[in-house]
C-alpha cells in the first residue's frame, strides 16, 4: 500500500515544556534562553507578537520582557529531551515509517489514505499526543517529506493545527503562499538566488525545469523541485546514522584562569562523552582536548588541541579521563582567561566484535560491569547520581565554570528531587 508522508512539529517547543507543570503560564507570554542566557531562542506566540526575533540578545530585551510580564526560563534540556522522548513515543506507535528529525520534529510515513481520512487521523493524533504527554502539536501531510514539510509551514502561517496537502483542490494557490526560502533545504542564500531569478514561491520553484534547478542549486536543488511535484526523492531516514564521534563541550559561565576548574570541566565533558559512547555501545581509538581563551568568543588570545589515540579502543571512563588529564596538561598555559573548553573521541569503531584484541581488549570485562552499573544508576537516579572524583565540583571557586542557568525551571520528569509535589 502506498503511503504519504506527516510532518508533526511540536508548538513552540521549549515554552510548552516550561508550562507543562505551570497552570500559572497557561496564560502568561514565555521565552526561554540559550546556553549561559545568552539569547532568547523559543517565544510562546504573545513573545512573538511583541516583535522580539528569534535569537535576540537577552541583555537587549531583558527589560521590554519584564515590562510585558514575560515568564523567561534558562534552557533546561533535561526536561526537553525527556518531554521530546515521551512525544516521539507515541508518534512511533502511529506510523508505519518513522524518523525523529529534530527535538520537537518527526517525520511518519503513514497509510495514503483519502483525503477526509487523513485529516481525521492528524486530528486522532494530535489529540492522543497532547493526552499522552501535554505537548500541542501541529501537522503537515504531503507525498513527499518536503511537501510536508511546506504543509506544516502552511498551517502555521494560517495558525492552524493541521495542514493536508495530499489532494489539496488547490495546490497551486497554498503552494503560491509559501515564500521560496522557506522551502525545506532552500535556506536564506539560495532562496535569494532564486529571487532574484524571480523564482519567488514554492510554486514557482516547483515549475521551474529539474536541470536548471541543478544548474542553480547541485543535485540537492534539484531533488526539491521533483519532490514538490510529488516525486519521493529523499527517503525517511528510519535507523540512525552510526555516529563517528562524539563531542563534549561548553562555553564557561565566567571566564576561567584556574587550572582545577578547567580541569574539573575537562574531566565533566570526558564522562559525559564516555558515558555517550556506551550509550552507543562503541569504543573511540582517539581522545582530543580543545580550550578557547581570550577576551571575547571572536576575540580569541589562546586557543589549542592536543590529542593522543587509544589503543586498544575503550569506553572505560577512567582510562579517558587519564587520557584527556594529559592532553589538557600538555596544552595547559597559565595566564590567559578561558572560555571554552571540550573534549571530542572519533575514530569510533563497534564496542563488539573485538576479535582484533582478544587478548589485550581496552575494557576487561570487570571494568565493563562497573561501568554497566554507573550507567544504570545514573539512568535510574538522574544524571550525576555517580560521579567521577575527577569531575566532582566540590569547592565554591571551582564552581565557576559551570553554565550560568540562574532561571532554569526544575528538571520536574527527570530528577527525584525535582518532582512536582500534588496536594490534594
Ligand atoms: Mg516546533
């Protein structure tokens, strides 16, 4: 049977989660801020009105936010992944294909049915999702991933919660009011070349002939234009790619000069990737620390890597943290204010089959149950239930380097310590 293609996108994201366990904001304006409240990167609808764009710096809307009574939150990514979990759990169970595009985006590749029938399960869906998990989302139906795509930005346009472009009456005229940059993989810089050709909507872009397109925009463009006519050409992506690295790091709240902190947060980012890379259940046979310093992010005085493989490739936490305690000495210069600093494993290979180390493997089956069972606890408990001494910030002035976060909500589904309390 063939099938059509859903793109469900969860409604201002970020600020549905901050109100999830807050009737008090129900309806009150929201805007969450990045990493260290740098910029405002999610707005509920009333932030949007007010006229404050995406990404704009906190400090130069702080005060038109407090003056309109906006509840404004740090980034609290904990209670994000997991709400984004719960959504993408439900959404699976609809679909025939499925593909977790983004924290609050999933493609479904479900049942071509008619066009009233579809509508009807968009509705059923959306409904049993907001039952399930409390999150609003809104849905675009098309052939392809990039109609549905345009469908999901049509709905929003027209503010409604489902789009259906599948036998549409008038395709030519939704398609009219999509503008050309927005088309799903145009972006900014094509969507201007395009312009300029007077190429201006979806619709035109879908009329315009396939090798011109590849001529303008590679073979990429090209797959645009056959997909708004309907054409599939770029597949659901159902099995996640196998990652070839991983990568841990942060800017600093404040600058940093203590070789502890840098440390402390060297050996922080270490466990964390260590941790990622059984999740992944593979081993890295390379170990890179990086450090930024310098009066400004642009502004960079000092800025180094230093890298050593591992052999035999592990997973094993403490042999990373000795690995990455080295590089980071090796780098390491007194004097200059840090900014940044991370750590990165690649040459990433599958933790099995180890055949090629049979006698001298990098994590010894000892190791492996305890680090089995670290991960259990912190899976079970809450991240950072167990912790490496390395990485334990314990003393207040090396406690700097940790992400300024001074507004971020309660980690309510994630942390025992953080559960709502109900009084009845
Ligand atoms: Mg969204």
């Amino acid at each position: 049977m063939d099938t059509v293609i859903a793109l469900v996108d969860c409604q201002n994201f970020y600020c549905a989660c901050e109100r999830l366990f807050r009737p008090d904001l129900w309806d009150r304006p929201v805007a969450v801020l990045s990493n260290n409240d740098g910029c405002v990167i999610a707005r509920s609808t009333a932030v949007k009105q007010m006229g404050v764009p995406m990404g704009a710096p906190y400090f130069k809307v702080k005060r038109q936010l407090a003056a309109a009574d906006v509840a404004v939150f740090s980034s609290n990514y904990a209670l994000y992944a997991d709400l984004s979990r719960r959504v993408m759990t439900v959404l699976r169970r609809e679909a025939w294909a499925f593909e977790a595009y983004s924290i609050d985006e999933a493609f479904l590749a479900v049942p071509a049915l008619g066009r009233e029938a579809l509508c009807d399960w968009a509705a059923r869906t959306r409904h049993r999702v907001h039952r399930q998990t409390g999150i609003p989302v809104r849905i675009g139906l098309g052939q392809t991933k990039t109609l549905a795509k345009a469908a999901s930005r049509i709905a929003k346009q027209q503010g409604t919660a489902t789009f259906c472009l599948v036998d549409h009456p008038r395709p030519d005229r939704v398609l009219d009011s999509v503008a050309v940059g927005d088309v799903w993989g145009i972006g900014r810089r094509y969507g201007e070349r395009l312009t300029s050709h007077g190429v201006r909507t979806a619709r035109a872009l879908r009329d315009v002939p396939v090798a011109w397109a590849r001529r303008q925009m590679t073979v990429r463009g090209a797959r645009t234009v056959q997909e708004l006519r309907g054409r599939r050409c770029i597949a659901l992506e159902t099995a996640p790619a196998p990652r070839k690295s991983v990568i841990r790091s942060r800017s600093f709240g404040q600058p940093v000069r203590a070789q502890k902190a840098v440390r402390e947060a060297v050996a922080t980012h270490a466990s964390r990737a260590a941790e990622k890379l059984r999740a992944a259940e593979r081993v890295a046979s390379h170990l890179q620390v990086f450090v930024q310093a310098g009066p400004s992010a642009i502004d960079l005085t000092y800025a180094n890597a230093a890298s050593t493989p591992l052999a035999p490739p592990t997973h094993h936490t403490p042999t990373l943290l000795q690995a990455a305690r080295r590089c980071l000495d090796r780098l390491w210069r007194d004097g200059p204010a840090y900014r940044k600093a991370g750590v990165m494993l690649t040459g990433l290979r599958p933790e099995t089959p180890r055949q090629a180390h049979l006698f001298d493997n990098g994590t010894s089956p000892e190791q492996a149950a305890l680090m089995e069972a670290v991960d259990r606890v912190n899976r079970t408990m809450g991240r950072g239930t167990a912790r490496w001494a390395a990485a334990l910030v314990s003393e207040p002035d090396a406690r700097d380097w940790t992400m300024r976060r001074t507004q971020r909500s309660p980690r309510y589904t994630t942390c025992w310590s953080d559960l709502p309390v109900v009084q009845a």
